[in-house]
C-alpha cells in the first residue's frame, strides 16, 4: 500500500518536474526568438537609417565638391593710355581692352564687327576689369604700365574645365560654343588658366556674377545672428528654467506656465518668422532682414527647448545636494548657484548647443522677416541687413545659372561642417564637465 | 523576554556624572524646548503633538518604528521642512528660549546653529577641502587662507578624519568610502561651528567598524554640542545616547534617561518595540 502510495506520489511529481522543465524551456525559446527579433528590427532600423544618411551626404558631396575647385585666370595686362582717359578712368572700357589684349597674346583675330571679342569676353571674367579699375584708382602713376591680373575665369568657363559640359550636347543646347571651346583649350594649355582650391567660396560675399559669389557674407550674418540668438536664449532661458525649477511655488500658475512652454516648443518655425513681422518689424520698427531680427526671431524659437533641457538637466541633480548645502546654512540662492547649476551645465551646455544649430540651420522664419533680399556687401553691425547660411543656400538654389547649384551644395556642405562642429563641441563640453561630477 | 539585556551595551553610566564642571550647569538646561509639534504633509498628517525637551551636551536618540514621524521631528528641529511644499508645521519650538518658527528667525543662520547630517552621505562633489570650507565660506568665518586651513583641519580632526585625508585634500570627496564621506559630511556640518548637530540614521549605510567610528566620534562631540540622532539600531541607541525618545505613529510615546528606557520602559509600546515585538 505505501508502495502504491509512493509510486502514485511519484507519478504525480514527475510529469510535474517535466512540465516545469519543459515549459520554462518553450517559454525561453520564444523569450530568446523575442530577443532576437527586437535586436534584428534594430539592426534593420540603423541600417535603413544609415543608408539614407549616405545616400543623402553622397548626393550633396556629388554635387557640391566641385565648387570647391575652381579655374582662375592670371594675365598681363597693359594699361593702355590710348584707351584710357587719365581725366575720367572710370569712363573707360577695360574688359574690351582686356579681352582684345588676351586675344592678341592668345593670336586670336578680331573680325570687323566685334562679335568675336564678344565671344572671347564671355569666357574671361568681368573681375579682370574691375581689377584694372581699382588699381588705377588706387595709384593714377601706372597708367602706361603693365600690371599682372588674377581673377575667376567666368563660370560657364569654369564648369567646361571641369568637364561638366561636355562636347557632346548639341550646341545649340550648351552655354559655351565649339569655338570658345578651342580658346578656353588653348588658355588652359598656355598657362594662363590654372585650377585650385576656391578660395574665392570663403573671401568673397555674394554676387550676381556666379564665380564670384562667396559665402562670406552669409558666413557673417549666421554669427551675428546667432551671437545675437546665443546672447538673449541662454540667460532667459536658463534664467527662466532656474527659476521655474528651483524657486517659484509649485501651483496652478507655474503649472499652466510649463504646459505652455512645452507645447511652444511644438509650434512651426514660421509661426515665429510671422510674430517676427508683425511685432519686431512692423511694430517695433526693427531694421529688416537684419541678423538683429533673425537674431531675436530664432531666440524665441530656441527659447522653450533651451528652458526644457535646463529643467530637466536641473531636475536630474539629486536632491540630497541641495538638501547638504541647505542643511549648512546656504541659502536657496546659493545652493542653486554654488551646487545645483554646476552640476546641471554640462546638461545645460548640451541642450542649449543643440537648439542653437537648431537656430543656425533654421530658414522659414527667417524668409518670413525679409532675410531674403540679395545682399552683395559683408554686414557692417547687426541692425545691416545681411544673409545667412540656409537662405544662401535657398537663394542660390533658386538661381538660373547652373553654377549657382554647384555653389548650393557646397553651402550645405559648409552649413554641415558648422553644424557638426557644434554638435561636437556639445559632446566634448559634456565629456569634459561630466568629469567633475 | 527580553531580547536586549542591559550588559549587551551598557549604556553610558557617566549620564549625570559630569566630565568637566562646566556641564553641570548646561546639562540640565534643554536646548529645545518642543510644545505641541503638529506636521502636516498635505492632508496627512505625520505627528500628533509632540511634547519634548531636549538637553544641551548630551546625545538624545530617537526611536521607532519606520515611518513613525522621527524623520520629520528631527527636521522639524532645522526648519528642513520648509523646503518641502507640502509640509505644514505647528506648533511652538524653542531653542535656548527662542520660537524659531517666529516669522523673524532666519532660516539660513538657524541651519548654520543647527546643522544637520542625513541619512546618506551627501558630500558635494567638490575637493575634500572645499566640502569642510564650503560652510565657514559662505557665513564669512574665515577672513585668511590659513584660517581656512585651521578649520578645516580641526573640523577633520574633530570628525577623526584628518588621518586618512591629510594628504588627499584636493581630492574629490565623492572619491571616499562610504564611512569616510559620512564623517566628512559630520566634519562638513561642525566646521560650521553649529551648537546642535542632528544626524538622521547616521550609520545606517556603514559596516560595523565605520559604526564604532563614528559612534566614538559622537560621544566626543556631545562635550561640545547638542546631539540629536535618530537611529534603528537599539544597540546603538543604548551605546551612544544618554536620552531616548520612542515616536510611535506619529506619537511620542516615551522619553526619557536611555537607560531607563532599556531596561525598564514604562509603556507597553516601548517595550514590545525595544523588545522586537514588532517595527
Ligand atoms: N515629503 C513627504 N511628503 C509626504 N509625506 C511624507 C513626506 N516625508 C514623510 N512623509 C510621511 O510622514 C510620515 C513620517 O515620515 P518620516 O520620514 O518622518 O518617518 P521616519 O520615522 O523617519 O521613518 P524611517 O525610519 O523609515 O526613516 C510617513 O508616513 C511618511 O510617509
Ligand atoms: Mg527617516
């Protein structure tokens, strides 16, 4: 009986221990095959996400390294005083005498109405001309000498060196003539064309004239107006977070104050390009298309991430600080001063980094305050109207010319660096305060 | 039965029998003077009138079970609770005869009299140094470097610290063990100079060596300063303190000489806990 007993007993136990055994051993196969899935969705995700980065950065690399490179021109030239009036040097015309002496050097004939000096003209650059007038201008005494001349090659010639217009297109169909073809050979193999790195992208502002237009200006405008940005976000911002974290009572006000915060920090830039208008152009009377506008403009726009990441990075200091320097007699304000905020800025830094290359790549806000307008000239102060670096990159592209598009990507490529830089200098701020703690 | 027997920690027998003669007098003059203390946080309120007072150089413990309210006295005693939205205190405390929840009491110089060590150690995590100067610095008491060097180095001593970070001082004091950043954080609060040091669960992170430590450490300090700590450990109540306080449910149910408390408690609440009936 004790037998039965025992056998039943162990039969009872047994499929027991099996079932246990076994179902923790299913449950853990489709545990493992869960795991493996989310890892594998993962992977899947960063691919896709890499890929099109790529493809993205290979497309504007494709396009814009070109621009980067480009073919200048260097030629004596003589300053013909039968051509020019010592009087009124301003009244001459140096691009024909220029062209027609590189034609002579080049053994070009003219033909008797001009036109082929005309041709020639297209392919040399009006620079040369402006060259010769300023440095007349600058010493009267050389008028009779020959001087040496530099200057981009235009940029319909600069494109055909670089091989992008080809031989093959009809044409009737292409911005340069078999015969200007020829010559611009014949310029390249006599030396007087070299190719280098373009110089001219970072020296020169903007211009009609596309192998003369540079990034300078809109280089300019973009740090006026992100000093302008940086200088009003980061003290209200921060200020505003302080005291919203750290000081006002907890209650219905401040309560409705952060909903309103957070959901500012949703609303399209160009909501704040239209506030813009309306209260700091027309009202106030703020100079358009200046970086002082676009300055202001892109500080209310950066203002709620800049208070939201201080908030957060002030409400990840464990309390147990504030409570030491209390606890020792400091008062409020010290404790968030002499602990609380140090301990919060390599957070702070971070977050208010980021949404400033938020603000230095913005441009819908800034087309909405008339920072759209051709500007040739380097901006003189803040209140000057000045371009900036995405709207360059919106006005060259809306350009005809298709060395403008060249110029576009390599804006991009520039505003990219700016923007990499920055993120970078969040990373190593960060690495290097988080040391501290 | 009785689980803690009176030869297992001896209390301090010297409770009453004063070391230097200048105790005599301040011995029996309490320190605080508690009437009534009423805590609300929110709608819940944590202590039922509290009636206490507490003596000048001696240790008083508090006791009880989690959650009775000891915490909350204790901050009650540096106006902490300030900091706490929700906190609600009243009631009248006296020190040295002074409400100092009067309207005109400054918090910032009550915590400098009355300075606080918490339950975990806190340092900031600045250089050993500037965690024992950061105090005398913002009250202004030092007007040189040296004299900033001399608090420093009798606030470690004084803490018996000094031995293990004398060579060290501009190190991070986050960088010490866990009962060396809780000494240097009882260094932090005495440099100070405070007269009333309260340690909440002071040891109740520490292994038993860094226990004695800092037990020695209060038995010194109570020949200069008002000791109140709040402790778990009935052992250590019985070593360590001379006056004892048993809060139960926001209530305090007994005070009194700490080793009338052990050995003969008067309420059955207080012998049922120190006993380990229940808490
Ligand atoms: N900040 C707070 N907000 C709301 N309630 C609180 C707060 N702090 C404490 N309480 C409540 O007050 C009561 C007493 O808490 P207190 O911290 O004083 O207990 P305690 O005796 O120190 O306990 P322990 O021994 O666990 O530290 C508890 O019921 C607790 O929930
Ligand atoms: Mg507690």
């Amino acid at each position: 009986m004790t037998d039965t007993v025992q056998s039943s007993l162990a039969e009872t136990r047994a499929p027991a221990k099996v079932d246990l055994k076994t179902a923790v051993a299913k449950r853990l196969k489709a545990r493992h095959a869960a795991e493996m899935r989310f890892r594998a969705y993962g992977v899947l995700a960063i691919c896709v996400a890499v890929l099109f980065l790529g493809i993205l950065l290979e497309r504007i690399v494709h396009q814009g390294y070109t621009a980067f490179v480009t073919h200048s021109i260097t030629t004596e030239v003589y300053l013909d005083p039968n051509r020019i009036d010592p009087t009124d040097i301003m009244g001459a015309n140096y691009d024909q005498m220029i062209t027609e002496q590189v034609m002579a050097k080049m053994g070009v004939a003219e033909d008797e109405y001009g036109t082929t000096s005309g041709e020639y003209k297209e392919i040399l650059s009006p620079d040369l001309g402006f060259k010769a007038l300023e440095a007349l201008r600058d010493d009267p005494k050389l008028l009779g000498k020959k001087i040496s001349l530099t200057s981009p090659i235009a940029a319909n010639a600069d494109l055909y060196y670089k091989g992008e217009i080809s031989r093959d297109i009809v044409e009737a169909d292409r911005n340069v003539s078999d015969q200007q073809m020829v010559w611009m050979d014949d310029l390249k193999t006599k030396g007087l064309v070299k190719g280098h790195f373009n110089t001219y992208l970072f020296t020169n502002t903007d211009s009609t004239q596309p192998e003369l237009a540079g990034l300078l200006g809109a280089i300019m405008g973009s740090a006026m107006m992100l000093l302008v940005t940086a200088a009003l976000a980061i003290p209200i911002g921060v200020g505003a977070a302080l005291f919203l974290e750290e000081f006002a009572p907890k209650n219905r006000w401040t309560a409705l104050i952060e909903v309103n915060i957070n959901n500012l920090a949703a609303v399209p830039s160009i909501v704040y390009g239209l506030l813009g208008l309306a209260v700091f152009i027309n009202w106030l009377g703020m100079p358009r298309s200046s970086p002082l506008v676009g300055g202001v403009v892109l500080a209310l726009m950066a203002l709620p991430t800049v208070i939201i990441a201080t908030r957060s990075s002030l409400r990840a200091v464990p309390p147990s600080i504030r409570e030491a320097a209390l606890g020792i007699g400091a008062s409020k304000t010290q404790a968030v001063f002499h602990h609380v905020l140090p301990l919060a800025m390599p957070g702070i830094m971070t977050g208010t980094i980021i949404s400033l290359a938020h603000a230095l790549g913005e441009t819908a806000p800034l087309l909405m305050i008339g920072m759209i307008s051709f500007v040739p000239g380097l901006p003189e102060s803040v209140t000057s109207a000045a371009s900036v670096l995405p709207v360059q990159i919106f006005i060259w592209e809306n350009a005809s010319e298709r060395a403008f598009h060249e110029r576009t990507a390599a804006a991009i490529i520039v505003l990219l660096v700016f923007m990499i830089v920055m993120n970078l200098a969040a990373i190593l701020l960060r690495r290097r305060f988080e040391r501290r703690w | 039965m009785k689980l803690y027997t009176r030869p297992l920690y001896a209390p301090d027998t010297s409770i009453g029998k004063p070391r230097d003669p200048s105790m005599t007098t301040t011995a029996t003059t309490p320190k605080f003077v508690a009437r009534d203390v009423k805590v609300h946080y929110g709608d819940k309120q944590a202590l039922h009138g509290i009636d206490i007072d507490i003596l000048d150089k001696s240790v008083t413990a508090f006791i009880g079970p989690s959650g009775c309210g000891k915490s909350t006295f204790l901050r009650c005693l540096n106006r902490m609770n300030d900091t706490i939205p929700s906190a609600r205190v009243d009631g009248t405390i006296l020190l040295d005869g002074e409400d100092l929840n009067d309207r005109k009491v400054d918090p910032v110089v009550l915590r400098a009299r009355v300075g606080m060590v918490f339950q975990k150690p806190n340092p900031f995590p600045k250089t050993i140094y500037e965690n024992v100067a950061y105090g005398p610095k913002i009250h202004g008491l030092a007007t040189s470097k040296e004299e900033m060097d001399h608090i420093v180095e009798s606030s470690l001593k004084k803490a018996s610290l000094w031995n293990e970070v004398s060579d060290r001082l501009h190190q991070q004091g986050t960088g010490l063990s866990g009962g060396q950043q809780q000494r240097l954080v009882i260094a932090r609060a005495i440099a100070v100079g405070p007269e009333v040091i309260l340690m909440d669960e002071p040891c109740s992170a520490l292994d038993p060596i860094a226990t004695a430590k800092i037990e020695e450490l209060i038995d010194e300090l109570r020949q200069q300063f008002c000791i109140v700590i709040v402790t778990h450990s009935m052992a250590q109540a019985a070593r360590v303190s001379q006056k004892t306080a048993f809060f139960h449910l926001g209530n305090l149910v007994e005070v009194g000489n700490t080793e009338d408390i052990f050995t003969n408690p008067k309420d059955q609440r207080t012998q049922d806990y120190i006993t380990g009936r229940f808490g």
